[in-house]
C-alpha cells in the first residue's frame, strides 16, 4: 500500500473544495453562485427539508438491505483507493449525470416502499412534482418581503392540473430508476438523465406561470432559447462539483465517521442537500433572469 493511501480521501476533499471556490469567485457566472449561496443562508427551511429526508430515505433503504445503485448519492461498498481509476471515473461521471438532472426535479426525497412497482413510481412523481413547484413558489415569493405566509402552498395547490401533468412527465424516470437488474443501469445512468434536462425548467415554468400546461410549455421553451448558452455554461462547471461530491462521499464518511451509521447518512444528506439546492437556486436565477414573473420582468439585481 502507497504510504500516501492516507491521504487521497482528502485530496478529493481539497480538490472538491477548489472547485466550489473557483465557481464563487473566478467563474463567469460567479455573481449569480454568490446569490444562490446567499438566498439559501437566509431561507435555510428548504435545506433543512431536503436533508432530513436524505437521512431519513438512506436510513430506510439500509434498514430493507436496498444498499445498490440508488438516486441519492451514496458512498459506495467498494473502496475507491482500491478500485481501478477507469472504473472510478466512469461511475463518478454517470452518478453526476444523474444527479445534475434530478437537480431540477426534486427538493424532497421519499424513500421507496415498493421498489420497482408502478404505485411507488407515481407516489414519487406525484410528492416531487409538488414539493418542486413548492420550491419555486417559495424562491419566488421570497422576493417580495410582504408576501403572506401559506402563500406559495396555496399557489401550488391552484396549480394542480399542471402539478399533476409535470408528475405524469417524471413518471419514466422513477418507474426505470427503480427496476432491479443491470440491464436497467445504461437507461439510468446515461438516457433517462438528457430526458430529465430536456425538461428542467418546466417545474420553475409552472411556478412563475398560472396558465395551461401548454402556455407553460412555451415558457420553458422560450427559456431554452433564451438561456440556453448560460445553462450549458453552468452545466460544464456543475458536473465537475457533482462528479466531486460523488467522489469524496465514497471515501470521507468511512475515513470520518467510522462505523457511526447515522452519523454518516446525516454527513452524505448535509453534503448532498446544500450543493443540490446552491446549484438549482443559481439555475433558477438565470431561468428567472430571462423569464416574467407576473408579466414583470426579473432581473438578477433583484435576486
């Protein structure tokens, strides 16, 4: 063994960190990172939600042995010193795939009662298209310090016929990431993810919009037109954040934590909670840059 074996867990860590330094002070879009990090320092109920229920869902899916390939990152059951790097690339390259296109569809995990059934896969479509409509109400909302409380729920329950059309779009995604079996893994990890992305703003579209789903259908559309440079922008820098975190977390939580199981889960949550909600926050700045809101428009000043 190399008398540096030791410290690779924190190479990934330094090297985790440097990125996340670089998209806060040297990246183009630096202002809108600083922004999103902001905007979470004083609404801190939405990451608290989201970590509670990583927690929560890893704890249930290790208590029903369901210790595979899931959507929350996980350390994994191989060690990443030993294993060859190829394999470590490729499995960190396909979890951040994934995980980079669940970013604009779930800020709340619920854990799987009946793996692979279609029942499990519309309760999960239905819970996340909510909470994330929620969201974006909520991001919303939080622009205007007069807004009411209770407000964005009740904007979200307005609006559940598209509510209902945005679970029934995600529905593919969480019947296929459920199906046990290999012959399931290159859907997952490499088709379903581009699936995802193609649908990325509609959650925030049907937030800012009150219409039909097909006038919120052109608003996403016109996002794409007018953002899409930006966003592919932001997703060259967001995979290597994701691949990163994937990475340490295979390696940091043993090296830390040791056999304190819950320990663990809540370290994996707090990681993976914070970076998913800092990366869709500055997402949803630049959709809302170039979008309306109430038929005003919305600059990233006012964010």
């Amino acid at each position: 063994m190399s008398p540096y074996q030791d410290a690779i867990p924190f190479l990934w860590l330094g090297g985790f960190a440097l990125c996340l330094g670089l998209h806060l002070f040297l990246h183009p879009l630096a202002k809108v990172f600083r922004q999103a990090l902001h905007w979470l320092g004083r609404h801190p109920a939405p990451l608290l939600w989201l970590t509670a229920s990583l927690t929560f869902s890893r704890f249930w899916e290790h208590r029903l042995g369901m210790q595979g390939e899931t959507i929350e990152a996980t350390s994994e059951g191989w060690t990443m010193e030993m294993a060859p790097w190829p394999h470590i690339f490729l499995h960190g390259l396909a979890n951040a795939w994934q995980q980079f296109g669940l970013l604009f569809h779930r800020v709340l995990a619920f854990p799987s009662f009946w793996p692979g059934h279609w029942a499990d896969a519309t309760l999960q479509a239905l819970i996340c298209a909510f909470t994330q409509v929620w969201f974006g109400c909520y991001l919303i909302n939080t622009r205007n310090i007069f807004t009411e409380e209770g407000l964005s729920l009740r904007q979200t329950l307005i609006r559940w016929p598209n509510v209902i059309a945005l679970a029934a779009c995600q529905w593919p995604w969480w019947w296929i990431q459920k199906q046990p079996g290999p012959e399931w893994n290159f859907a997952k990890q490499w088709l379903l993810p581009e699936y995802l992305l193609f649908l990325a703003p509609l959650p925030l579209a049907i937030a800012t919009l009150r219409g039909s789903f097909f006038h919120v259908g052109e608003l996403t559309l016109q996002w794409w037109l007018q953002r899409g440079k930006l966003l592919a922008s932001f997703s060259v820098t967001a995979l290597p954040i994701l691949a990163l975190l994937h990475f340490c977390l295979g390696v940091l939580p043993d090296q830390i934590l040791g056999n304190w199981l819950m320990a663990r889960f809540l370290m994996e949550a707090v990681l993976v909670a914070t970076i998913h909600l800092w990366l869709f926050v500055s997402a949803a700045l630049l959709l809302l840059w170039g979008g309306y809101v109430d038929d005003a428009p919305v600059s990233l000043e006012e964010a």
